[in-house]
C-alpha cells in the first residue's frame, strides 16, 4: 500500500505553512497516512487553539470519505445527501473547508487538514500543501 | 504570555453577576486563561444545572477561536463558512451567544462564559463581565 | 430538600483557600450541590491544570456515595468491595483523598472535592473547607 | 507566562527523532505548551498507530501535573496516593514513563510525550528531547 512517510508529511507542512505566512494567517497544519492515522502536525505561533483537532479531523475526514471536506460540506448542508454525516464517527468529520485528499496516480493515500482561518484562507492554504506531494 | 489570574477571573465574575441581578435572571459565569483552561465557575441559585458546562464550553470557545461565540454561531449557520464546527473539539464548541474572548493590549488571553437565560440575556451579563476585565 | 447554595460554596471555597495558603500548596477547590452538580469551583493561580477535573469530580464522588474519597479509596484497591468503581460514571468516580460530603442534620446535601497536591495535603485543606460549612 | 513556540518545539522533537534513530526504535513525539495545547507532533515511520494519542497526553499529563509520567505513575499504583489517577481527565492522564515537564526558570511551561518502546526506551527519548528545550 502507498502511503504518506514523515518526509512526505513534513514537505505538505512546509508548503502550506510557506502559504500562510504569505497570506499572514497562522494556523494548524495537520497529516495522515493512508489508514487515516496522523503522521504530523503543527500549529503556528497565535494559531487559534480549537483548530488543533479540527485541523487532525479535516485530514482524518479528507482520506476518510476520499474527498475534498468543501466538497463533503455542500453535500451535507440540510436536505442534502449527507446531511447528519458530521455525528457519526464520534464526531470526526469535519464538513468545512480545509481538508484534502493526498493522491498517487489517482489513488487516495492520505490527508491533509488546515485550520485557523477563514473556509477560503484554510482552503487555499490546504491546496498549496496537497501540491507539494 | 499575558494570562488570566484567579483575582481577574473573580473581577470579571462579580461584575457578571451583578449584571444578572439587575435583570433578575439567574446564570452560571466561567472564566478560562490563556490556555483554554477553567480558572473560576459560579453557578447562581436557581441558574439551570445544564448551563454549568455550557458556561464552561463558552469561555473555552471564546479562548479556543478569539471570537465571541455570537459572532461564530453567526458563522456556523446553514451554508456558512464554519457550518458543523459544533461536532469538534468532542463537543465543546458552543454556538450561540453568551461567550466572549478577554483581551489585554489587544491579545486574547482568556474567555468568559455566561448561560442561563436568553442568548440576549447571556450576551449582555457576558458583556459585564468581559467589560470589567 | 437542603442543599448547597452559592454563599455556602463560597463559604466552603475561603476556608479551604486559606488553608491552602497557610500549608504553601496552590489548589484547585470544587463544591457541588445535594444533585451532585457543580456550585463553584476555584482555580488558585499555579495549581495544576490537571486538577480542575479531579477536584470537581472529588466532589461529585463524595456527593455520589455520600463517603469520603480516601474512604472510597481504600474500599477500591485491588481485592477490595469497589475494585473497579473508578470505570463506571464516565469515569467520574475519585478513589484518592481529596473529596469530603457536606452534610446538615447528619445528611449528605453536597461535596467539596480539592486537588493539586499530595493526598494527605488534598484531604487537609478539603476538611478545612467541609468545616465551614 | 512563559510559554513553548513551534520553533521550541521542533527543537525538542529534532533531538526526541535523533536518539529514537541512535537507539533503532522509531517513535511519536509530541509537544504541548503551557496551557497544555498541542503544539507539534511527528510520528516517525513505523511506529505504532496507537502511540498517536500516548504520545500527546503524556506530553500534557507531564504538563498537567507538572511531573514526569514516569513518577506519576510510581505514585498511582495500587495503595499509592493517586492510584486512580487515569480515570480522571476523560483518560488524558498517562500514567507510565515517557512525559516530562518543559521547564524555564523553574517553572513548568510546558511539556513533551515520547511513545513507541518499551518504558525506558521511552523515558531516554522523551529525556532528550526535553533537554534540548
């Protein structure tokens, strides 16, 4: 099985914190392995403190359904397919932007959850950090 | 780091109370500090025993994302950006109004939490306190 | 039914922070009512954050079994009658000294639970704070 | 109050990394600061999955309490006075080796986890990443 090693993991942290200094928003930076287990994280000096575990659960979300969690949250507005998913799993699954899927030729192998910010400023800088793997 | 002490958190707690008195309605107030961590918790005679942990959740939110937890409830309707937040954090994100970050020289260093009443009600004794800190 | 209202707890709380201060050990000092649900609690500033939990269920587990929790504690040791007692209640129960009933007319109305040093320093500024009442 | 910065951080988890690779035991190396928030966490390739979490809330249990887990836990086996400890904090006490306070000036300002071995390979990791704070 491919997966996400602590190199991998540390090149996805240094792009999007790259991002977020450029953007000059701290956040929580967080990623997980193919079996949805976090494999780092780090949360930038004033990054606010409730977006550790949203940070861990946006990748733990991203490869747990293999979608981005922007996309997974207009699923599950009111009257939608997955309205109600956020209850399940303890809990786990964030419906907001800022979570996604780290691929290998087309495949999901990882996550990768950023928080602290704006839906738009965490999910700018989740893209800059899924570029880099 | 700039905190809360337990004589801050008393200071803010009378001038809480004594705001609740004056519109007659019972709460319960909590104090957290730069941590997130809980410094004091009253909870008035006749304030509801569900609020105790409502009040204690409002100030760690306040903490946890430097915003009031009006404000956020705002942000987290429906459609928003931080629609489904309130399944994080195990829990302990609150949503509606009574929860106000306490700042010194501009910095959030603590959050006070009010519930009991009205989120008008909430807000206003919040405010008392958060004004004498 | 008799219970614990706020100035009873702050009553209690005074007490046992001057015992606190008089034995030099910083603490944390909870009271709940004859429904096992939390009146007040204090952090006092450099006491262990760790024991904001432990001394509100201190109190709630002295409440609880109408029992001291160094009583309780000796009853829960391996071979002993509540061997295991500490996994029920969500884990709230506290089988270590620190916990005291509060009781009127020979009753058990409320608890005062107090955490942040050893057992036998817990239970003495615990005792101070039960007396006050 | 002093507090841990995610360069402090990385510092400490550089030199945990450095003697996991010189004892050949690849492990999770967490860092919290003075509120007990987690700043940073890597899990080195192939260790356990289930690290993640011991490796996080010894880190905050050694904050906490402001003591090693190693000594805590001498002081939590049956008989002792915080026997029962781990009950408590919603299972966030960690209670066996491998968690020691982050200090400066004498003063407990933080703290860092280390999971993956046996207790001393633990200890001697964890031991090396705190010296380098």
């Amino acid at each position: 099985m491919e997966t996400v090693t602590l190199d991998d993991a540390r090149r996805v942290i240094a792009a999007a914190e790259a991002k977020a200094e450029e953007i000059g928003q701290p956040m929580n930076v967080a990623v997980v392995d193919a079996g949805g287990n976090l494999v780092a994280h780090v949360r930038m000096d004033g990054a606010w403190l409730g977006s550790v575990d949203i940070s861990i659960n946006k990748a733990w979300t991203a490869r747990a359904f293999d979608i981005t969690t922007k996309e997974l949250g207009e699923n599950s507005q009111p009257g939608q397919d997955f309205y109600g998913i956020n209850a399940s799993n303890e809990g786990k699954v964030m419906i907001f932007a800022g979570g996604i899927p780290l691929t290998r030729d087309g495949q999901t192998v990882g996550g990768v959850g950023v928080s602290g910010g704006t839906g738009k400023q965490d999910h700018t800088v989740c893209e800059a950090g899924a570029t880099a793997f």
